[in-house]
C-alpha cells in the first residue's frame, strides 16, 4: 500500500488551538512552545497533527470575518518550529465555522450540510490557506475536516470536500490534503469516501476500537459510568458484551462481522480501509487514536503494542491522541511509568 512519507509517526496537539480549556492568548502562549516541538522530535516521531478552531484564526468585523492576526500567528509560529526542528505537521480544521463534532459546540452541526453560506465560508477557509500555506507544502499537509458525525450527510460531504479540494488545488496543487468518511471517522467508513484522487490525496480514520476500553470511565460518553472497567486483550465476545453494557451504539465496528473469525484484533478492522485504499492507491492514515488516563497501565501497554502492530503491518501513518491534557496525555503524570515504552512503541 503507498504510504504517507514523513506522517508516518506522529502526536496531536489537541486543547493549544482547538478544545481549549480557555480561548485567550495567555493560553495559547503557553499551552505549546517551541520547547515542546524539539521535545516531540526527540521521542523519535516526525510530525504533529495541530487540530485548529476557525474562532482561534478569524474574528468578525462588521459583516464579515476576516483573519485574526494574532490567532494565526500561532499556526505560523508552529509551522516555523516544525521547520526549524525537522517534523512535518498536519493543519487539521478540527471546527468550522457552523460545524464542529463536539455536541453542544455549534447549535445544530447538521445544519452545515444544509447552508449553502457556511460551505462558502469553508471554502473561503481553505483557500485563504491555500494561499498562505501553500509554500509549506515540504512540510505541511491540509486534513479538510475533523469527524464528520451524521452517517446521512456521506454524500453531501463527498459533494463538500471534493468542491474543497478543487479550491485548493487551484492555489496550492502540491500539497497533501487528507479526506476522512462520516461516523466520526470511522474506519469502515473509508469506503465511502468519495472524492477525485490526485498523487497528493490521502484517506484517514480514527480508531479508538474497543471504544468501551479506550474511553472506560468517560463523563462525556452518554452511558458511560464512572466505576466502569475493561481489560485489554480480551476476545471479540467479551468486547461485545462489555460494550452492550453502556451503548451498543458506540460500538458499531465490533458488531461487525469482519470482527469475527481468526486474526489479530486490528488488522480484521483494518481491512476494509486497506482494501479501499490499495484500490484507488491512495495513502492511509490514522489521525488519531489512544487509550484514557483512566484505563489500567499495562492493559494501555497491550493495546498500543497491538495496534502499532498493525499500522507497521498495512504502512498507516498515525498520530496519537493526544500530546498532553485532554484526558489522554502522554507526557501527563497518570502515563510516566510507562511513557519511556509507549515512545519506544510509538
């Protein structure tokens, strides 16, 4: 399978510009510094994926948004420490204006599907990107859009990225854009992905299969409780029925009948994302992926190893979630008896 050189090992800088605990510049300043870049580097990866919010970039003025200098600066910042210490990065519009996959985060995501001026203003994002970033592309790549949520916009989004990518490529024609499917991006969604494939594109997931393992004790998992536990590696029966026990909703891909039969637990997932991307010979990438600082050390052990495992196998690129904070950090307190090996695993 072609592979997605110089993304191939790589963390998230999830909560610097997107997801913020607070949206002032005291904590853009500080969340992320070029000290954390060099560090990145030094754990051996070779690039970050930077989730980015459209409110952190442009600002209104009178009827129009226009680009909030001081927001971008931080992209252009980190792009700058990325060159300076040789990692690539992902620019991952991680929330449009009018979308975003978080619940309660715009008032109605779906309505993005609907309006015509929320896909104009996306297609202004990326060109106003284009533009400035294009001369990156050594080292930049552009993800379209972060999890897009609702099964029943497949086709209108396929309509939307692929008008995206026309816009971008009109401006920037060498640089990598990254597609990902509906469901929150999941793995079997790729199939679905349905958009002009150049030299420059790439397809992408995120995995947190056994959701009821990787996001055990979640407050913000409808159905999930604080006293619930999973161990990891367990059989597909087992994931199954301590799935049903929160939500069978959640846990699509385990339901699946892929799942069965002989085979390690990742690659059977895997398959149909390879399978995809082998045929339309487009690069596979995994953006991101992890385990909760709540769930045991050694059972977070197994399932990274596991799962590194396969992206080696298949040649995926991958990101981790997350760098730090946001319940899944790996340079946290909960992750440093282990941190040395999960690096090594990275």
């Amino acid at each position: 399978m072609k592979r997605f050189e110089g993304y191939q090992k790589g963390v998230n800088l999830g909560g610097w510009l997107s997801q913020c605990v607070a949206y002032t510049e005291e904590h853009f300043n500080s969340f992320i510094t070029e000290e954390d870049i060099k560090r990145i580097k030094s754990f051996g990866l070779d690039h970050v994926r930077v989730p980015v919010d459209y409110d952190v970039f442009m600002k209104e003025q009178g009827d129009l948004d226009v680009v909030n200098s001081e927001g971008i600066s931080h992209i252009d910042d980190c792009i700058g420490w990325c060159r300076k210490h040789g990692l690539n990065m992902i620019l991952d519009l991680h929330k449009a204006k009018g979308y975003m996959f978080d619940a309660g985060a715009v008032p109605d995501a779906d309505v993005f599907f609907e309006d015509e001026m929320l896909q104009e203003t996306f297609y202004d994002t990326w060109e106003m990107f284009a533009a400035r970033y294009g001369k990156d592309k050594d080292i930049l790549a552009f993800e379209l859009l972060n999890e897009v949520v609702n099964p029943d916009y497949e086709s209108k989004w396929n309509e939307i990225a692929t008008k995206a990518i026309g816009k971008i490529r009109a401006i920037a024609p060498d640089s990598y854009i990254i597609v990902g499917g509906v469901n929150y991006n999941n793995v079997f969604a790729v199939p679905g992905i349905k958009v002009p494939v150049d030299e420059k594109i790439v397809f992408n997931f995120h995995c947190y299969e056994p959701l009821c393992f990787t996001h055990q004790k979640a407050y913000w998992v409808e159905g999930m409780t604080d006293d619930y536990e999973m161990t990891y590696p367990e059989d597909i029966e087992y994931i199954r029925r301590k799935s049903e026990e929160f939500s069978k909703n959640h846990m699509g891909a385990v339901f699946s009948e892929v799942m069965d039969g002989e085979g390690a637990f990742f690659d059977k997932m895997f398959k149909v994302a390879v399978d995809t991307a082998i045929e339309k010979n487009v690069p596979l990438y995994c953006g991101e992926y992890g385990v909760i600082d709540r769930a045991p050390l050694p059972d977070t052990l197994n399932w990274m190893k596991d799962i590194h495992a396969s992206f080696e196998k298949f040649g995926i690129g991958r990101a981790l979630w997350n760098y730090k904070n946001k319940d899944f950090g790996l340079v946290d307190e909960h992750y440093a008896p282990i941190m040395e090996e999960m690096i090594k695993v990275l």
